[in-house]
C-alpha cells in the first residue's frame, strides 16, 4: 500500500504542472522572490495521528521564488513538493509564532491543549516533537494576495492578478480533503467564504459559539471549525 506521501506527491504533481501550463502565455518578469504556489503539507506522524488535523490560514507571506519553482517542476515534476514537505518536517514553523496572537503561535497552543498540555511555549525549544510532527497546514490562497509580499519585489498588481488567476483552480478544500484525508480542519481566515472553499461538498453547520462555526462535511467526514484569526 502506497503511504500518504506517496499519495500527496502523485495527487499534487499534476494540478502543479496544469498550473505552469497555465502560465505558459506569460512572460515571467526576472524578478527574485516572487512567491510560489504554497500547497498543503504535513508531519511525518500526520498519517498516523488519531486526529489528523490540519489548520487553514489565508496565505503565506512570502513563499519562496517563482520562477525557480516553475524551473524546477519542469524539469522534475514533484520535486519542490517533496522539498518544501522535507522542510516543514524539520517545522521551522516553531521559530513562526512568538506569541499566542500570531497564526503559529495559535495554532501551537491548540495543538498542545488538545494533547493536554498548556505549556506550548516548549515547542520553541524543540519540545514535544512527536505532537508537531502530526499537523498540517494548509491556505485558501496557493497564491499569495498581492499585498501580502508580492508587491514589495516590484512586481506589477496585473501581472500578479495573473499568476492569481491562474492558481485558483488550487484553492479548494476537495484538493485538502482527498491528498491529505483530514479529519479535522481548523481555519483561521476569517474572511473566507465556507461554501465557495468547500463547493465541490455539503456544508452542514452543526453550532456557532463563541464567534466559532461548527460545520460537518458528512460526504468526507471532516469537521470544520471556522475561526477567526488570533491577531483579530
């Protein structure tokens, strides 16, 4: 049987090679650290882990360069994929969240609480491993929104519009749901729109408490909990 890695990297490779198809008629500006498509990863343990549950933020700022990762998935499909999961396994994203009010942070407290534990601070200094190796993460936007980092490399809005356009095929919870096969997804975008993110499913709200949603997506059994973003 093949392993959830193996699973992810065959699922993935393909929608990122449509997507540099798509780019196909553009002309790419020589323009260093124009961000690259952020798809979801995951801890080695992920697979494993009773809860199996991922957090969804709205994008990245800043992820990486654009136009070596077009390069590089020419030239070997998959291969940033399987870098970018080799780098999250060594979670640099420890180092992401200072306090309880960032997304990291949020979402390192929430982890550790659900494991019993209300010291997450630890897990800056490399404690409590085996409970960071069994999230993952993911975004509603695999393309940054412009103002996120985009527009700080000179790149113009249209051309970015572009790039945008061409990842939002990306932006779907059904790519989540049946690379990663979650149980749990907590987001922390409060802007979202649930039922265009989730379209391709049924969007059942069991609760609201708290400024927090409760829904259900009985055709892929994951429970969702829509809240707002910690710095909010």
């Amino acid at each position: 049987m093949k392993t959830l890695t193996e699973r992810y990297l065959e699922y993935y490779t393909p929608l990122v090679q449509e997507f540099i198809q798509r780019l196909d008629s553009l002309t790419i500006p020589a323009i260093k650290e124009m961000p690259e498509p952020f798809l979801p990863l995951f801890g080695k343990d992920y697979e494993q882990s009773a809860l199996r549950i991922i957090f969804i933020g709205q994008d990245t700022r800043w992820w990486w360069d654009l136009r070596e990762f077009i390069e590089a998935e020419k030239t070997s499909p998959g291969s940033k994929l399987r870098e970018r999961l080799d780098q999250f396994r060594k979670r640099p994203f420890t180092q992401w969240g200072k306090t309880r009010n960032t997304f990291w942070g949020f979402v390192m407290m929430t982890i550790a609480a659900l494991h019993g534990r209300k010291d997450w601070g630890l897990m800056k200094t490399g404690a409590m491993v085996e409970i960071l190796n069994s999230i993952g993460w993911g975004n509603a936007n695999a393309i940054e929104l412009f103002k996120s980092s985009a527009r700080k490399t000179g790149v113009k809005d249209d051309f970015w519009n572009q790039v945008r356009f061409a990842g939002e095929p990306l932006n779907r919870f059904q790519h989540v749901a049946q690379a990663l096969e979650p149980r749990v997804a907590i987001l922390l975008h409060k802007g979202l729109n649930p039922a265009k993110y989730f379209g391709e499913y049924r969007l059942e709200r069991v609760s609201v408490q708290d400024g927090i949603t409760h829904y259900r997506l009985p055709q892929v059994q994951v429970d969702v909990f829509h809240v707002p973003h910690p710095s909010t």
